[in-house]
C-alpha cells in the first residue's frame, strides 16, 4: 500500500473519485469556457474533497485506515449534482459545486470527522463546502458558460489519497453503504 520508510510526512486527503468518463465530460466543459485566469487543474485530479488532512507522520496512516474503515453510510451510492460554477475568491479557485449538498454526503463527512477526532487532524472552524476545482489561482469573474454545468458525480466509495508533485495517488478506499 505505501512504504513508511521513504517519507517521514505524505500530504493526505479524503475524496470522492470521479470516473474517467465523467473526467473527459467535465474536462470538456471546461474547455469551452476558454479560462484566461488561473492554472487548470489536470483532469486526471479531478476529485471531490471530503476532508483535507495536511502532512500526516507516515506512522499514523495505518491508523487513519482503520478509523476510516468504521465510516459507514445508510447509503450504498451517493449522488452529488454538481450544477453551480463558482469562484472562491480567497482561495483563488474556480470550483463546480452542488446547488444543494445532499443529506447523505455531509453525514459521511460529519461521520469521517469523528472518526478522525483522535488524531487531531480536523479543523473543526471550517465548514465543509463541496466542490470540484477547476482552476487554482483563478482571479477573474466567474466565466459565462455555454451550457449549464449538470455533472452527476456518483460514487459507491471514498478514497483516502496522497498528494504528491502535483499527482494525486489513491492509498485506500472503502465501499459506501451499511457492511
């Protein structure tokens, strides 16, 4: 799975993959908006973030796995529609998000929090916002879009990945749904 030695510290996230279909779709989209500002993000990295931990003491990600393993969801697939194209302003990203939060995606990651609390990894002063990025230091107005964005990102599990030279690699994931 990954080896302790290499590094003392791995940047780590929790996420919701897309699949590559839905990859090419919203890489597409993007496209056509024809950005001006901003760094695109390669779609390859295209993700959903349920919780950004920060550089974690490589000792600590087995047992990250196993709290991560206890998440359980009432659900078996999860749907987000993301249907609003933003610009997060201080954080200099253009992002696509859900018009709506679904019920079932912020107690997933309510319940990933808790199970993370021991760990001291959580800032609990942040609201989760769900989101897809598109561009980093973006700093222009949202662009105008010749379609509406309507990608349905669906998931039958979550994904704990590092973050590493700008390449996103999947550690480990586990399946949504009661087990």
């Amino acid at each position: 799975m990954y080896d302790e030695s290499r590094e003392p510290f791995k940047r780590l996230f929790f996420a919701l993959d897309c699949a590559p279909a839905q990859r090419k779709a919203i890489g597409q989209w993007r496209s056509a908006l024809q950005l001006r500002s901003g760094r695109p993000v390669p779609v390859e990295n295209f993700h959903l973030t349920l919780k950004f931990l920060g550089s974690v003491d490589t000792a600590q990600i087995a047992a990250i796995c196993e709290a991560a393993a206890s998440v359980r969801t009432s659900a078996e697939r999860l749907t987000v529609v993301l249907d609003r194209l933003d610009v997060w302003r201080r954080a200099g990203a253009l992002v696509l998000a859900p018009e709506q939060a679904p019920p079932a995606l912020l107690r997933l990651v309510y319940d990933l929090e808790q199970a993370l609390l021991p760990f001291g990894l959580v800032e609990t002063s942040k609201e989760f916002r769900p989101h897809l990025t598109l561009a980093r230091d973006y700093r222009a107005p949202a662009p105008e879009s010749p379609t509406a964005p309507e990608f349905f990102l669906r998931a039958d599990r979550f994904t704990l990945f590092e973050s590493h030279k700008g390449r996103y690699r999947a550690l480990a994931e586990w399946p949504l749904g009661p087990q």
